[in-house]
C-alpha cells in the first residue's frame, strides 16, 4: 500500500511577509537578468512599487513604529523608495506646517519618494445633504495642502453616498468636481478608491 501523501500545513502570509518575500523575488529576478545579460546590471527595474502606510498599520497603532519614521522603515526594513500615507496616522497634522516639513525631510534623506495621502474620516464627498456635502469637501483642502507640501502628487479620497444609484452618481460627482477644482488649483490629482458603497460597484 501506498504512503499517504503528506500534508503539508502554511501559514497565512501576513502582508509584512508579503513584503519581505516580493522584494526578495523581485531582487532574485534581477540578478537571474543580470546573469544573463551584463547590460542589465545597469538597467532600470522593471517596475516600481510604493509603501501603503495601512499595510503597517497594527505597528503604527501599537505604537511601534511612529509616523516620522515611517520612510526609513519603507527603505531601510523592505528596500521600497515610494509611500502612500493614510491620513489617520497623522490626523491632527495637516496645518501643522513644521510637521509637515519635518516628514518631507525624513523621507528626502532616506531617498524615499512621497507619493500621496489616503484621506478617510473627513465626511462623505456624496452626502445627500448638501451643507455636509460641502463641509466633506472643505474638510480635505487642508490635506491637498499637506500633501502638495509633502511633494506628493495626488490625494487618495472616498465617493461614499446614499440613495439611487443614479442619486449617487450626481451627488458624489458633484463633490469630487469641487474638490478637484481645488486641487487643480494646487497642481494635485484627486484619486478616487474602489473603497465600499458604488465606489466597489465596477458595472
């Protein structure tokens, strides 16, 4: 009689493992490449990838690892030179001038480029009460600002709305115009997430 196959039993990858392992694959390609072909020991990479912030969150809301640090820990811990911040890390921060210039400094001296800011929790862009809809839009000037300031080149945003869909498409459309007047004013882009409601509805 046959031995049984064995079982064998893998842990769920956590997205820090993820990380680890997609930037070992990546840098074993490139030397299978650069075996192959000396040339491309000098070529750029194939593609280039950014940090969410959110994929560290539990560290960041553990309180091991703060947000200033954040770009080293993207550079120095898993060798990726771009970031995506969320908002939240660092909520009471967007006028916070010195603050703001604090981080753009660390991630300059780590090489790091700052890529955009993921902005949650500041009201719903379609809110079908217009007063609320409106304050929604002026609640993420200050981040567009924070951003730009940050040297990132868009502002990650939610179109979360109520009522038809038909409803829904006018009253987020109609705060997501307003708000990326704003920012076209600052030279940003206003990027919306597939992120729950419609917004996931790819019909």
């Amino acid at each position: 009689m046959p031995s049984p196959t064995p079982i064998v039993f893998r842990r769920e990858p956590t997205r820090r493992s993820f990380l680890a392992t997609a930037v070992a694959a990546g840098g074993a390609a490139s030397l299978t490449r650069a075996e192959a072909d000396p040339a491309a020991r000098t070529a750029a990479p194939p593609f280039r990838i950014s940090l969410a912030q959110w994929s560290l969150h539990e560290t960041i809301f553990a309180g091991t690892l703060d947000n200033l640090d954040f770009p080293r820990a993207a550079k120095q811990q898993f060798g990726i030179e771009a970031v995506e911040y969320v908002n939240q890390f660092f909520k009471d921060k967007a006028k916070d001038a010195d603050y703001i210039a604090e981080l753009a400094r660390r991630a300059e001296d780590e090489g790091v480029t700052n890529v955009l800011v993921m902005c949650d929790g500041l009201g719903n862009l379609g809110d079908p009460d217009e007063k609320a809809r409106t304050v929604a839009v002026e609640n993420h000037f200050p981040w567009a600002e924070a951003a730009k300031r940050l040297g990132c080149h868009s502002i990650r945003v939610n179109a979360a709305s109520a009522g038809s869909f038909e409803e829904q498409q006018k009253l987020a459309a109609d705060g997501l115009a307003r708000l990326s007047d704003y920012a076209a004013q600052l030279g940003m882009n206003v990027i919306v997430e597939n992120h729950g409601g419609l917004s996931s509805n790819g019909a």
